[in-house]
C-alpha cells in the first residue's frame, strides 16, 4: 500500500484514508438512495401502466418518455451544467454583478431552449396518429422544467445540490403518485404526463421562491466564456443519449412496432434501478480525485483510483448475477406473461452493468482533472459502435437487436476510456484475482438464486431466491477471501457498523 494522500474537508483539515473512504463510499450510498426512491415509484408507475394499457400502448408511451428525456439533456441539462459551474465560480470570486448578469442570460436561455425543446415535440407529435395530444402535453412540461431549472442553477450554485435533490425528490414522487392516480381513472397515456405537467409547475413554483434574487437588474455584457463550456457539455450530451439513454428507442419506433418498444423499455427500467448504486460510486469518487488533483499531488491519485475501481467493479458482479438469476421471474410475475419477450431479454442487457460502473469511474477521474478530451473520444467510438449495430441489427431483431446495439455501444466507449485513462495513472494494480473470486461466487449465487426462484415461482420464488442467491455468495466469498485488509479497514470506515460482521467475513484472514 502507497502512502496516504492528503486530502482535506471544507475547512482545510487534512483528513485520514479512512475519512476519504467513509466520504466516497457514504457518498456514493446515500446518492444511490436518494436517485433510487424516485426510481422506486418510476417503475411502480411502469408496471401498472403495462397491466392497464397493454404492450403496444406502453411502447408509444416510453417512446414519448425517451423523447422528452433526449431533448431536456440535450438542450436544457447541458445548459444548466454550464450555469451551475459558472455561477459558483463567480461566487467564488466574488464578482456579484457579473454572476447577476449571468443569472439573468441563463434565465432567458433556459427559457429559449424549453421554447425550442416544446416546439420539436409539437412538430413530432403533428405527425402522429396516436397519443397526439400526449406529445402536446409532454412539450407542455418539457418547457416548465426548463424554466424550474433556471433556478435550480441558481440555488446549487449557491448552497450546493442537497436543496435542490430534497424538493425534486418529493415532486418526483408526487408525479409517479399522480400517473398511477391518472391511469386507474382511465386517463391513459395523456393523463399520466398531465401528472407530470402538475408536479412539474409546483416544482417550478417551489424552486422559484427558493432560489436566490438577483441583487441587480442589469444583464451586463453577454458572457462569451461559458459558451465554449455549454459547447463541450452538449457534445458530451449527445454521446451520452446515444450510448447511455438509449438511442435505440428511436430506432425501434422507426424500423420495429410498439410491442418491441415495449419489450425493451422494461429490461431497460430494471437494469437502470439496477444500476443507481453501482454508478454513485463512481461519481461520489470525484470530489475526492479532484482534491487530490487540485492539490498537485498527481504520483498519489492511484491509490484512490485503484480503491474507488475495484469497489466499483466488485460490487456490481453479484447484482449482475441477481438480477439475470431472478429478473425473468421478476418481470413475468409482476408484469404479466405478455412480457415473455422482455422477460428474456433481462439477463443479457444486466451484462452492461459489469462495465458501466468502470467507465463511470474512468470519466470521474477526467472530469476530476479538469480535462474532458478523453471522455470526448471515449464517447465518440461508443456512439459510433451503437449506432452501427441499431442500423444492422434492430430492423431484423427488434428488441434483442436494441439490446446487442447498446451493449455493444457501452463496450466500445469503456474499451477506449480505460486504457487513455490508465496511462496517465503509471503502475496500476488492478488486482484481477479477487475479481476473479468475486466472479465466481457471483456465478455460483446466479445458480442457486436461479434454482430457488424457478422452484418456488412467484413473489415466494423471488424472495426466497435473492436471499438464498445472497447466502451463498458471502458463503462462498468468505472462502475465497474477496476483500484484501487494505480495502476492508476502509469499507469499515465508511459503512453502518451493523455490516462490520459481513466485511469481515469476506475479508482475507
């Protein structure tokens, strides 16, 4: 083990490998929990919604949802990015008449790019035969939340994301309660995003009389600086709904029928909750490499490069292994059979998250560092890959061939991101013979989860099967000896103390 780096807290202390630790993996949980509640009522919705619209009908609706999500990040998230840092790195200066000006040109974008982003989903929806006035009502909220995001930006810049999380995660819930309400009353597909226009104006409203008054009213001169900025985060953005949002939604609406939408969507939902935990991580372990990059300390970072890969890799093996074991059963049971197709479809697209986490990683430590041109390139051959394999494969295999393109996509841009970032690290340890272990008592939990829950059948079969599935791995893991010393006295540092007995029983004697 190298020599600890020193990293320090808000007030300048230099704190401890276990206080570093504590501050990436508490991080990264609690950022998990509180992307993964929202998640929660998300799929809740998705599952009433397939019971009482049908496979065809829940395929036009996750077509709309996949629009309205590509617009909102491509003109309106990679917009609010830019505003966030620019405007808290003018409080940081203490230039307030300029973050002013600032404030009120983001106001007027934001506006602008929701006005944009409303007006293509009213030319998209002109031309549907079906749900038109959903796509009406969905352009409705697409410019709201644009707006509420105006001064979002405000209020993380001043006081930090927690405010912000704290209210999006209420309405968020509250929208999810409201679709459910809007589909048992018979709604359909407009009435649960009618749902979301609500919770979207009350969030619009909250975060409006929250967020800090600009102390002056001039507009200033145009700030020329943060485009180039705005540039990089929407060229990022496009990579990143090509390879991450799923590009293929567009593809299966164009050359495949909505009951393949839907058979994707559903495997697509799953692996996403699936995937909240293992991507905090990664990006809980950013403030951290960027603390010890702003410090200079540039020959140490591996050290907390090398913990934050191996957490981040390790723990997403046994939940891959869950998930494909009992994701079929899951979606049959809670679905109905006439997800039989997506029900398949489950394991293969869980693989993608055996990757995800190390590029999520390899993207934190640039992102940390100030330098994005690897990420840039990265997400260039992914999007490149992706988009080869939904032209080759989805017009022939629908959803299977969505699942392939996008795996094949997430592959690429991992394939290229690791080895750019690696070189800068030096010497890297990366400790494949506990990813090994690891493997295998990931692969002999799959079995037995599988085995419990094809027997039982059910919500009994489910149940029973992630708890034998659980059982056997730490079972087996304890023999193999999964956690080296040096990765366990961090984890005990950093989780509750009642899982300090399962660290230590993994844990290499």
């Amino acid at each position: 083990m190298t020599s600890p780096i020193a990293v320090t807290d808000t007030a300048g202390t230099k704190l401890p490998d276990e206080a570093v630790g504590k501050q990436v993996m508490s991080g990264g949980v609690w950022s998990g929990v509180s992307q993964l509640l929202p998640l929660v009522g998300t799929t809740l919705l998705s599952v009433i919604a397939a019971r009482i619209l049908g496979p065809d009908e829940l395929g036009r609706q996750s077509l709309i949802a996949f629009a309205e999500a590509a617009l909102a990040g491509l003109m309106v998230n990679s917009l609010t990015d830019t505003t966030i840092r620019t405007l808290a790195a003018l409080r940081g200066a203490g230039d307030i008449a300029t973050r002013d000006g600032v404030a009120h040109w983001s106001m007027g974008a934001h506006v602008a790019s929701g006005l944009v982003a409303a007006g293509v989903m009213v030319a998209i929806g002109s031309t549907q035969t079906h749900d038109r006035t959903a796509w009406f009502v969905v352009a409705l909220s697409v410019f709201i939340n644009a707006v509420g995001w105006a001064y979002a930006a405000r209020m993380v810049a001043a006081h930090g994301w927690r405010t912000v999380a704290i209210r999006r995660l209420a309405f968020q819930l509250l929208a999810a309660g409201l679709g459910i309400g809007a589909l048992v009353a018979g709604f359909g597909v407009t009435g649960l995003f009618g749902a979301n226009v609500i919770a979207a104006t009350g969030l619009w409203w909250i975060l409006r009389r929250a967020a800090p008054v600009c102390r002056t009213r001039s507009w200033g001169r145009f700030p020329w600086s943060p485009v180039q900025l705005w540039g990089v985060f929407v060229v990022i953005e496009v990579f990143t709904q090509i390879v991450a949002r799923r590009i293929e939604f567009i593809f299966l609406g164009v050359y495949s029928s909505d009951r393949e939408l839907a058979m994707y969507s559903i495997p697509f939902m799953l692996v996403s909750a699936a995937s909240v935990i293992p991507l905090a991580i990664p990006g809980a372990a950013m403030p951290a490499l960027a603390a010890v990059s702003g410090a200079g300390e540039y020959a140490k970072i591996n050290e907390r490069f090398e913990w934050a890969f191996r957490m981040a890799s390790l723990g997403a093996l046994p939940l891959v292994a869950l998930l494909a074991a009992l994701g079929p059963l899951m979606v049959t049971t809670v679905y109905g059979d006439d997800y039989r197709q997506a029900a398949a479809l489950v394991p293969l697209a869980s693989l993608t998250l055996v990757i995800t986490p190390v590029g999520h990683l390899c993207a934190s430590y640039w992102e940390g560092a100030g330098r994005l041109r690897a990420v840039l390139w990265a997400g260039a051959a992914g999007a490149v890959v992706d988009l080869a394999l939904a032209f080759a494969l989805i017009p022939s295999h629908g959803a299977l061939g969505a699942v392939l393109a996008n795996f094949g996509g997430q592959t690429a841009m991992v394939a290229v991101l690791v080895p750019l970032t690696f070189r800068p690290l030096g010497s890297f340890d990366v400790r494949l013979d506990r990813w090994l272990r690891c493997l295998i008592a990931s692969l002999v939990a799959l079995v037995v989860a599988r085995l419990v829950g094809v027997g039982l059948g059910g919500v009994l079969g489910i149940g029973f099967g992630a708890a034998a599935g659980l059982a056997v791995f730490l079972a087996t893991a304890a023999v193999l000896g999964l956690l080296g010393r040096d990765d366990a006295r961090w984890l005990l540092a950093a989780l509750p103390a009642p899982l300090a007995p399962l660290i230590r029983l993994v844990t290499v004697r």
